[in-house]
C-alpha cells in the first residue's frame, strides 16, 4: 500500500464515520493497551531523598517519573509538563524541576515556581506492597 493509498483509505474511514473501514484493513492493533492497574516504581530501597527517575509503563504507553523519599513518605510524581507536555528534568543544583521546552520550573513537590504551567506535575498516589513502590497507572 502506497501513501496515496494509505490517505484515501483514511479519508473514506473518516467520511464514512466508521472505524470499522480501518480496522477490517489494517486488522487489530499492533499494539495492545495495556490495562490500567498498579504498576511497580521501584523497590523502596532504591528510593532517597533526591529525586530520581525511573520508567513506568502506563495504560498509554511507557512514562517516566520521579520518586524520593519525603521523611516517611514516598512521593511520585509525573515528568510531564502541565503547560504543554514536555518532559520536565530535576535539576539537583538548584533544588528543582526544569522544563525545557518554554523554562517552567517547579519544587520538589511539584508546585509551580515560575513559568507558563499554571498546575503542579501530577503527584501519583504511591503505596508500598512488600519492599516495592506502587502507583496507580
Ligand atoms: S511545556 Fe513546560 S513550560 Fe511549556
């Protein structure tokens, strides 16, 4: 199937409204989603006061996240920015997170310190089963 191909497919799907068109083309996706449901951060012990990423498969695809230890408490909290969607890093020198898409920064909580995000990252609500940090995802 060509380019050419491929878009009038694509248009005939959409004018007929059907989603059926495509998939009876293409068959079933490739992909399959992955069902929500609690996903491991990483074991407690890997965890310290200084934010550090980790990978986490969500029900969207892979995400990553920034785990730390706050006294007793675990927090988790997403990378993505609540301006646009770019992935934010922590930057140790200065104690925060930074976007570098348009240079929003926020706290180790996440709150927004300066910047267009006008929300903090997205804090996972974490528990621990055995010696592993979870989050819902
Ligand atoms: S996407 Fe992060 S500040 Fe714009």
């Amino acid at each position: 199937m060509n380019r050419r191909q491929f878009l009038v497919l694509v248009a005939a799907g959409v004018a007929a409204g059907c989603a059926d068109t495509l998939r009876a083309s293409f068959g079933p996706p490739l992909v399959a989603a992955t069902p929500s449901g609690p996903r491991k951060v990483a074991s407690l012990a890997a965890l310290t006061a200084t934010p550090s990423a980790f990978p986490l498969q969500t029900a969207n695809g892979g995400d990553q996240v920034y785990a730390y230890k706050d006294g007793e408490q675990v927090v988790v909290l997403s990378n993505v920015c609540t301006h646009r969607g770019c992935p934010v890093a922590w930057e140790a020198a200065s104690n925060r997170f930074v976007c570098p898409c348009h240079d929003g920064t926020f706290d180790r909580a996440g709150k927004v310190l300066a910047g267009p995000p006008l929300g903090p990252l997205m804090a996972y609500s974490a528990m621990l089963v055995g010696d592993d940090v979870m989050v819902q995802a």
